[in-house]
C-alpha cells in the first residue's frame, strides 16, 4: 500500500497532566474536616483544629493560584503565538496556539488563530476544522463565523457562507467584514444590484477600504470591448479607490488585471511595476509580471525579470525556487533545473535548494536524480540530528519505499527516530513499510501515533483505515474516517473514502449521502456526480444514474466522459438507439477526442455495423492524415471484419507514422496469429533482422509474437536485445517491464520491472500503457492503493483494452468490490483477443 503524503508542520508538544486539584476535591476535602473536627473540645485537638485550618487556607490560596496560573499560561502561550503569526513566523505561532490549547481544550480563541495561522500556510481543511471547533465552542465568536464564511465562499457553498454572513450580521449589522463578506456572496451569485448597494453604503458611512473599492468595480461584469461602459466605469471606481488609498497594493494590483483582461498588456506592465515599487519585497508580484510578459510573447522580458527578482535578495533561497517553479509552469524544466543548480552552487550548504531540485527530478520521473541529491544533503552536516539531515533521511526513504528498495527505507526510518522520536513523517513512513509487508498490527500503532499527534493530517487516517483493513477490523475502518471527518470536516478525500467503505458494505443510501455531503462543500466537483451515477447504476436506478451523468454534461458543457457514461447507461437497459445518439452526440461536440471516438467505433462494429465503424475511421484519416491513432483504430476494424490486406495496410501506416507506439504493433501480431502464420511472420521478422540487425522494430514484432506463443524467455530476450540497441526504445522496455513481472524469477526481476517502468514513464509521461503497466507491477508488490491510482487512470485515460481490464478486475477483487471486479473481467474476456493473464481472468470470475 502506498503512503499519502501531503505538506505538514512541526509536532505539538506533548499533552501535560493539569498541575492542580479540581475544585470539587477542595470543597469535599473542607467539609470533612469541618465535620470531624467539630467534635472535639481538647486544647491539643483545638490547637490541631487551627493548624488544619491553616493547611486548608494555605491550600485554598494555592489551588487559586494554580488557576490563575492556568489562565495566564494559556494566554502566554495565545499572546506569545500572535506576536509570532504577526510577524510571519506561521510555524512557531501554530505551536504556541497548540500549547494554549492543551492547556485548555475549550479555548474556542486559540482555535480561531489556529485556523488564521493554517490559511496562511494555504491548508484549508485544516483551518476550516480550527474555525468549525472554535464556533462549536463559542458560537459568539463572529471572527471565526466570519472566517467560515469566507471559506464556504471559496468553496462556492453559497448557502452556507450566506448564513455565516446573516448570522453576523444579525448580532452586529455594522460589522464591515460581514457587509463585505455578504456583498461578495451576492457577486459570486450574480446579484450585482444588491451587492452594489451594500458596498455603496459602506462608502456612505464614510468606509473607503480597498476591498471596497474591488468589490464595486467586480460588480461590474465587462467584455472586452473598448466601448463597454461597464468596463469605463469598473476602471474608475479602481482608479477612484487608488486616490483613497495610494498605498494600497491590492487595487493597483487589482487594476493591472484589469489591463491584462482586456488585452493592454503595456498598460498592465506599467501598474504591475507600480505594484513592485509599493511591496518591493513581495516575489509573487515579479513573478505576475513575468507571467504577463511570457504571455505576451515576451519571454527574454520574462526571463530578465525573474533574473532581477533573484538579483535583489540573491541569498533568498525562497525567491530562487518560486522562480523555478514558475519556470516548471512554463515547460521549462531544464530551465528550472540549470536555475537550482546554480543556486546550489552559491550556497553550497543549502539543503532548501536541493531539495526543491530533488522534488523537480522526482517530478519529472528521475528518482535516480533525486535520489543522488539527497544523498549529497546527508553530507552537508555531521550532527545527525540537525533538521536538514533529518528532513533529507525521510524524503530519502519515501523514495527508496516507492523504488520497492524497503530494507534501505526502515534504515534510514530507524535513524531519524533515534535523533527524533517525533519526526511523524518518519512514523508515517514506518507504518507504511509495515503495511507493505502485510504487519497490519504495527501499522495501526504508527499511524495511529501521526494521527493523535497531527490529528488534521487526512492522510494519516486513510493510512490507519487501510491498516485496519488489512486487519480485517471493518467496525475501527468506520471509526477511523468518521474521526478523520470531526477533525477535518472539509475534507472531500475521506469523505469519498467513508462513501467507498459504505459502498463496499452494501450500505447505499450512508454512501450517497456522503457523496452529497462532498457536493455541499464542492458543488462543481463533477467527478462526484460520476460516482453517484456509478452507485445507481450498481443499485440498478438507471433513472437516478441518468441525472447524475446529464449533470456532468451540463456542469462541463460537455465532457466526453459524459456522453461515454450515458452511452453505456442505455446500452446495459438495452436502449441502442439512444446510446449511439449519445456517442454521436459527443463525438460531434468533441471532434479531437480519440477516447469518445473510439467507442462510437467500437459500438458500431459489436452491432455488426462495420461500415459505418469504417466511415467514421476514413473520414478522420481524410481530415487528419498523420493520424496514427485514427489507422489504428481502421486496422482493428478491418481486422474484425476478416479483411487482413486491408487491416495490415492501415495497420502499418499506424506504425510507419509513430514507429515507437506498440498498439499497432500488438494487432498486427494478433492477426498474424489470428491467421495461422505466427510461425511464418516470426521466421519473416528473424530473416529481415539477420539482413538489419539494427532494425530495432522488428525486435517490437518478434518479442510480441513470441508472447503469443507463450515463448516468454524468447520474448524477454527479444526485447533486452532492443533496449541493448536503443536503450530509449520505451514500447520495448514497457513490455520487458510488463514480463518481468508475470514471468520474472522473483524479487529482484520486479524491482528491475519497477525502474524499467519508471525510467519509461520519465521519457513518455502518462501514457495508458505505461502507467497500467507500472499499476501492475505495485499490484504485484502488494501496492494496492497505488496499483489503484494508476490503473483507474489508465482506465480514465483511454479505452480500455482487454488485459486493462483484467488488471482492474484483479485490483477490485482484491479491493473486495466483487460487482466491479466482475464487470471488469467479462469486459476482458468479452474481447476474444489473446492476453497474458486471460487464464487467470476466467478462473477469477468463476469463483465470483
């Protein structure tokens, strides 16, 4: 299984046991002594009396101190953290803000600062689970309502955010962020009119913030054209804002956009320079003038800016990387790399700038890169427990976990506890080698350890769910994510996950409301409205299912994906008439989709219609002639129809015009064999490599035929022999990688499938074989919940072929998503092509 991992800070402190007495144990201590000593008149025992007395005043006054002591030591720790967040030191403040928190509990202010402090450092979920637990406490506190406010507007849940703003707005009509906060809700709804009338009574009351000004002039919706008086006047309520408040980076800012969206990109340099001039300290400004120049076709421009920006604080290892980063979003990655590099040699000693170079080469599929990096860091300093080494040990095994190389993750796992007993990326890491080695006990112990001590980190829960998962504990599965939920009650992944889990259980009605839940916080999360129409159609309300796939297609003005699932909808309740209207449909809305056509071609062919399939592939080829895919797809449609010329003809201009995609390849073996002359094209394919040895395709062809005869030790050499010659030949190094893992000898063959598998996804990116292959080899690694993330998207990527099928089908057995599973397998061996696994396929459906 793989590990999660997201961004997070430093550990708390420890909880600490409270250092005084309860009350109630002072009262009940006093009236017993009252009550024994009340009785005795002897001078010894009056003297004794006296002296008890005296201990219980002496404790009284004590016990009072320890209070008050309890209250100034929260609001040490309060103050002290928001000296420190308004300095910017967001870390320190999270930690003194946690220190006030255990101390008390219920101290709903230090919630509220906890979520300012986690919305500075861009995590949402956290900061809405700090603002939800402060107004559960204190529902009085209008600040954290207000910031809840803000943040279901963000997340477009308008009703929500519109009930923070009237709640506030009913306890303090006056407040001027809650007016704003409204006005904004309305402008998001459309409603101009009324916000425009809000924020013109702020201005009435002599309130003239820039953010109302900015609010004014988006109530202004304009188009681009020069004449539009809305555009006039949205300019001069900005232009009228900036003579109120001539400091304020925001409305020039606000005003450069403007410029830009309306395409005076002189216009919007000129105020983009101003806006430099007022915050000259801020890069994220340099860097929007770098976006505007690059944008404009200005990229020397863009370049000198960036190279300004690093010049004016040139030890600011911050600044170097966020201009790398903007460089990486511009498909400049070698760019960034050179930019990095060149950092690190000015600062040798800066672990920051490798390890953003380490991340970019992981980024871009070389682990062997960020690997070495990594390494270098250990080197920079000899204390093992300095913060560097320590951050450096544990991206370092996060690598090697991914690269399968285990024993090398735990070594470097066990010296970071040994420096740092707290280091929770150590602990995640830890419990995520032991649920890859299936210790399910010890997994739940280490993250249940990342949990209580980051109780907002979501991946943490999922990690603790599946070990409890693994240890077939289905009741704690439940408990963990509904945790996870009260203490990140934003978070739409265990949201989903929990919906899994009830799908899983069969319970669909607690799966669908989670689903709806998601959509509360996230209503144009269309993906959500797939899986709700993927849950009707296993509970067989096709109606329902229909709803939610039009919704996709309304929400996204016409996805493919929309048209594909409809489609498929109608043809399971048999209704072929409308699902080849669906497919038309999309196909015509989205002309450039290989994935819709495809299936339109495919349909077309099952309902014997080969003639249209045929027309369809021709009148693509006439418009797009160097169309690989497109005489692909004409080569399969001859093949079903028996016609081999034809299909070898379409099939080789498939291969001449990309000579490196192994689709056409396959099909041209499977029709071989289809033909009775494997052994005559595999004896044409030797003879022409005795003639060319150095025709590196040829290899592709023989090294597939081999695999159809199930001469796999031929196969493999076939291929070794390819990559020997070209070691970038990545259709050969997949396939080598994809035998390897079924036929290899054992460990060390899969982990050399697993660096064949990422070596050829760092030269081809996310291809759908390869990704389904590398899917394959972390299911094969016991990997499922990676194996999972790749072969869906393959899946989603493209259409998919039989053994994708079988993979995915495996993958949801093991899931235990046994009508998944099920659907998936028939898909495979519906398709009566021959593939590696097909045996294995029809024996894992008859036990279904």
């Amino acid at each position: 299984m793989p590990l999660r991992y997201k961004s997070y800070g430093v550990p708390h402190t420890l909880r600490f046991l409270p250092n005084s007495l309860p009350p109630d144990g002072l009262n009940n201590l006093s009236s017993y002594a009252e009550s024994s000593f009340a009785i005795c008149e002897e001078p010894v025992l009056m003297n004794m009396r006296k002296i008890f007395s005296l201990v219980l005043v002496l404790l009284l006054v004590f016990s009072l101190a320890a209070c008050g002591s309890k209250e100034e030591k929260r609001m040490k720790f309060y103050n002290r953290g928001v000296e420190l967040f308004e300095k910017g030191d967001y870390v320190k403040a999270r930690l003194e803000f946690q220190n006030a928190i255990q101390i008390d509990k219920d101290f709903a202010g230090a919630y509220l600062m906890l979520g300012k402090t986690a919305l500075k450092d861009g995590n949402f979920q956290g900061a809405f689970g700090s603002y939800a637990k402060a107004v559960a406490l204190d529902p009085e506190l209008l600040d954290a309502q207000l910031e809840l406010g803000k943040l279901f507007l963000l997340g477009k849940a308008l009703d929500k955010a519109t009930e923070k703003a009237d709640l506030v707005l009913g306890k303090a009509p006056t407040n001027e962020e809650a007016v704003l906060l409204k006005a904004s809700i309305l402008l998001a709804a459309k409603d101009y009119g009324n916000a425009k009338g809000l924020l013109a009574g702020l201005l009435e009351r002599g309130v003239k913030k820039p953010e109302v000004f900015i609010l004014l002039a988006q109530a202004r919706p304009f188009s681009q054209n020069d004449n539009d008086p809305e555009l006039a006047a949205a300019e001069k309520i900005l232009q009228d804002g900036i003579q109120v408040n001539q400091e304020s980076v925001e409305l020039h800012f606000i005003l450069a956009k403007l410029y830009a969206t309306t395409k005076r990109a002189d216009a919007a340099a000129g105020m983009l320079r101003k806006v430099i001039a007022l915050a000259p300290d801020k890069v994220a400004y340099k860097l929007a003038l770098a976006d505007l120049y690059w944008g404009s076709g200005k990229e020397s421009e863009a370049s000198e800016t960036l190279k300004a920006a690093i010049q004016a604080d040139p030890a600011n290892d911050d600044v170097r990387i966020r201009c790398a980063s903007f460089l990486v979003s511009k498909q400049q990655g070698e760019k960034a790399e050179a930019l990095l590099d060149e950092g690190i040699k000015q600062n040798a000693k800066s672990f920051k700038l490798r390890f953003a170079l380490s991340e970019l080469r992981a980024a871009r599929h070389d682990l062997d890169g960020a690997k070495a990096l990594l390494k270098e860091c250990l080197t920079l300093e000899k204390d093992p427990a300095h913060p560097g080494i320590i951050e450096a040990k544990n991206r370092l095994g996060r690598i090697l976990f991914v690269l399968g190389e285990i024993d090398q993750a735990q070594s470097l796992v066990a010296e970071v506890l040994k420096e740092n007993p707290k280091s929770i990326e150590a602990h995640f890491l830890k419990g995520g080698i032991h649920l890859r080695r299936g210790e399910g006990e010890n997994a739940v112990a280490e993250f249940r350890t990342v949990v209580q001590e980051r109780p907002q980190f979501e991946d943490g829960y999922l990690n603790l769910a599946d070990a409890h998962t693994m240890n077939k504990q289905p009741e704690l599965v439940f408990d963990t994510l509904k945790q996870g939920l009260v203490n990140n009650p934003g978070s739409k992944t265990l949201r989903k996950a929990l919906a899994q889990k009830f799908f899983l259980k069969k319970d669909f009605v607690a799966a669908e409301a989670n689903l709806r839940k998601i959509l509360e916080l996230d209503p144009k999360d269309v993906k959500v409205h797939g899986d709700l129409g993927d849950l009707f159609v296993s509970m067989g309300d096709f109606a329902k299912a229909e709803k939610e796939f039009a919704t996709i297609k309304e929400k996204t003005s016409g996805a493919p994906i929309a048209f594909m699932k409809l489609a498929d909808l109608f043809e399971r309740q048999g209704q072929k008439d409308k699902a080849l209207r669906e497919l038309r449909a999309g196909y015509e809305k989205n002309p450039q989709s290989a994935e819709i056509m495809a299936q339109l071609v495919q349909y077309h062919v099952k309902q014997g219609e080969v003639g249209a399939a045929i027309k369809i592939c021709q009148e693509r080829i006439q418009k797009e002639p160097k169309d690989a895919g497109a005489h692909n797809l004409l080569g399969r449609v001859y093949l079903a129809d028996k016609k081999y010329a034809e299909a070898e003809a379409s099939l080789q201009k498939a291969m001449d015009l990309n000579p490196t995609w192994p689709r056409p390849y396959e099909n041209m073996a499977s029709m071989y064999v289809m033909q009775g002359q494997r052994t005559k094209a595999i004896e044409r394919f030797e003879t022409l490599l005795q003639k060319q040895p150095d025709a590196i395709n040829a290899y592709l062809s023989l090294g597939l035929l081999y695999e159809m005869g199930q001469e796999y030790p031929k196969a493999i050499q076939a291929y070794e022999t390819a990559l020997a010659k070209d070691p970038r030949f990545w259709a050969a190094a997949n396939n080598l990688a994809f035998l390897l893992t079924e036929k290899g000898a054992g460990e060390a063959d899969l982990k050399r499938a697993l660096q064949l598998a990422l070596d050829v996804q760092k030269l081809q990116g996310d291809r759908p074989e390869i990704i389904d292959t590398l899917g394959w080899i972390y299911y094969k690694m016991g990997d499922v919940d990676r194996a999972a993330e790749l072969l869906e998207k393959a899946v989603a990527d493209a259409t998919p072929t039989p053994v994708v099928n079988y993979h995915l089908g495996m993958l949801r057995l093991k899931q235990g998503k046994t009508d998944e599973a099920k659907q998936k397998l028939q898909a495979a061996l519906a398709d009566k092509t021959a593939f590696l696994g097909r045996e294995e396929a029809e024996a894992a459906l008859g036990k279904i």
